[in-house]
C-alpha cells in the first residue's frame, strides 16, 4: 500500500493531537486507510514508529526523496538518516523563512 488520505512514505507531517502536538515526524509506515507509523529518529526510532490515526496528523507538501524511496524498495533506512534528512530540511526552511524576513 503506497498511500492512504494523499499520505506517502517519506512525507513529512505534524501531529495534530496527543503528547507529541506539532512535532515534526516522517511517514514510515502505511498500515491501512487510517493509520500510518511516524518516526523521526530521536525521540520516535524507526524501530518504535509510532502509530498514529491520520485524522491526527497535518499532511505537510514536502517527501524526504531518499527515505521515501528507501522504504518503497524495503531497503533499511537508519536513525541517523531519518534524523540528518528531517535536519536539512529543518534547515532549509528556516534559511527560507530568514530570507523572506530581510
């Protein structure tokens, strides 16, 4: 199953509800129309994705390409990947948003 409710592997999205409010997780897991698994590779590791209802998340427009394609070829993907794609991406989006503010 490569995607449920326009969610894919590999796409970033914040949760919605529960502890974890508004923390940035990727989509590493699809388990049926309603859930999906989350990681981040910190706090959540891939071992430990959480599980997670997809009313309960905000679907974010950016795809982690590698992660994404990783999974979709059941190939390993690390913590340490997961935690240096979702930081360059952080990155990335506070230089954009410092740039807009110059």
């Amino acid at each position: 199953m490569e995607s449920t409710h326009g969610l894919r592997l590999g796409q970033l999205v914040r949760s919605r509800a529960g502890r974890d409010a508004g923390r940035l997780y990727a989509v590493v897991g699809i388990l049926d129309e309603r859930f999906v698994k989350l990681a981040d590779g910190k706090s959540r590791p891939i071992a430990r994705a959480k599980k997670k209802n997809v009313k309960h998340v905000v679907p974010e427009t950016t795809v982690l390409e590698e992660i994404a394609r990783k999974l979709e070829q059941n190939r390993p993907v690390t913590d340490a990947e997961l935690r240096e794609a979702l930081a360059r991406e952080e990155k990335g989006r506070s230089q954009a948003t410092q740039g807009g503010l110059a």
